[in-house]
C-alpha cells in the first residue's frame, strides 16, 4: 500500500482541509501534530480531535464522499499519509484484519466526540431538576405552592367563617361549639404536616439553586476557554503580523542597497 499512496508534508498553522471541501483522501499522521475543528452554532470554534502519531482523520467524509464537517491544520510541521477510497479497499483485500484496527480507531473517535457533545451541551437547569426530583419531592413543591397563594389564603378563610358560623347558629347542638376547641386541633395538625412539607420544598429549593449554580460555573468556565483561545490566536496572529512586518523590512533595506550604484 505504501507505493500507492502519496505522503503529503504541511508546514505549521497550515491547512490540510476545511469545512465544505469536497472530501476525496483521509490521512494518516506520521509525524507531527494537526487540530480538526469544527463550528458550533454560535459560529464558535470547537476543537474536536488532536491527532498525533499514528492516528488517522477524514475518513469518515471521505468514506461517505461527502464534504468534510471538520477544518483540519497542522499544529506543528507534520508528514501524513494521503489515502483514498480505492487504496482502502486494496489495503482491505490484501489485508481483512486491518478493517478492524481501522474500526477501533474510529470507534476511540465517536467517543471523543461524544464527550464533547456531552462537555458541552447547553442544559436546562429546570429540565435538569425535575429529571433529579423523585414524587415525594414534587408533592412538597406543589403543597408548599398552593399554601402560599392568595387562592388557598381566600379558601382557607372561607371554611374557618363558614364552619364557626353553622356552629354559633346551631348553638346547644353544634358538634364544636365556642371556644371550637376540634377546629383547633385540625389547625394544629395542619400546621403539624405543613411546616415540614414547606422544610421540604426549601431544602429542595436549595438543591435547585446548587444546580444552577453548578451548571452556570460550567458556562462560565467554557465561555474563560473560548476567551483564552482567542486571546491566543490573537498573540499567533500578532507575530505572524511582526514576522510580515520584518519581512518587508529586510526586502526594502535589500532594495534599497541594490538600488545604490
């Protein structure tokens, strides 16, 4: 196979392929380092991949002869092996054990990119709690809500009237009369079972901020990465920028002596 394929040499920070090309060879490091990125929808960029010595990329786009979904660059001067779909197929003739190794390495990739779409999916901390709350935890939050709203104060009052009232006019025969001692009683076992449930419903309260909080600090600290990222690339970009700069300098001085008699 390897009379077949072509060895291609990148220099750092160059480009091997970008997204939307045609994707027509997948490659092989040799030597080196290269980045594959891709774009997320806030048109930021993702590293997706770094592969070294002896890992492979593009040969997904390449098999499926689509376009690539990822930019590739060598991070250093790198030497890679360019490969396309017919030398894949020979390489499997010759050799059918190699189409495993190849599915190993590929499978260690959609790993890769699963802990990333994990690292970085943007998660609903409301969705995020209610997967977490079990039914005990549900029914604290709906009995601590509907004991603090207007409709259950407004109920509330119509029942103690309406109860202290039937037993006042039915005076010598009503089941509770003044001082209502059994209402009292009810009262205090409402109280008795109301005030854990609303312990209940703030602790969960708690555990809902401490998600927010945790989920927020993941935000943050991915939002620090992208910052320091371009802060980077702005620094690469600032010495390129001197290295043209003195460039054109040693240009101009060699004009300029070629142009004295």
């Amino acid at each position: 196979m390897a009379a077949q394929v072509e060895i291609r040499r990148f220099a750092a920070r160059q480009r091997i392929f970008k997204i939307g090309e045609q994707a027509c060879h997948g490659y092989i490091v040799i030597s080196g380092k290269v980045r594959l990125t891709t774009l997320d929808e806030d048109k930021q960029e993702v590293v997706v991949d770094e592969p070294d010595h002896g890992d492979f990329f593009g040969f997904a786009s390449m098999l499926q002869q689509i376009e690539h979904q990822t930019t590739a660059m060598a991070m250093e001067d790198s030497t890679c092996l360019e490969i396309g779909r017919d030398d894949i197929a020979s390489l499997l003739t010759r050799r059918p054990l190699s189409g495993l190794d190849m599915l190993t390495m590929q499978a260690r990739q959609f790993h890769g990119a699963q802990k990333l779409v994990r690292s970085r999916a943007n998660r609903n901390p409301n969705e995020v709690i209610e997967e977490q709350s079990t039914v005990g935890e549900r029914i604290a939050d709906s009995v601590a809500r509907f004991g603090g709203s207007w409709l259950f104060i407004i109920l509330f009052s119509i029942v103690l009237v309406v109860y202290t009232a039937i037993n006042l006019a039915l005076k010598g025969r009503a089941w509770d009369p003044y001082p209502f001692i059994l209402l009292n009683l009810f009262l205090s076992m409402l109280a008795a079972i109301q005030a854990p449930v609303i312990m209940m419903s703030q602790n969960r309260q708690d555990a809902k901020d401490r998600v927010r909080s945790e989920l927020d600090f993941d935000v943050n600290r991915r939002a620090e990465a992208e910052i320091q990222s371009l802060s980077h690339r702005l620094s690469q970009l600032a010495d390129k920028l001197g290295d043209v700069e003195e460039l054109i300098r040693q240009r101009q001085s060699s004009a300029v002596r070629e142009a004295k008699p």
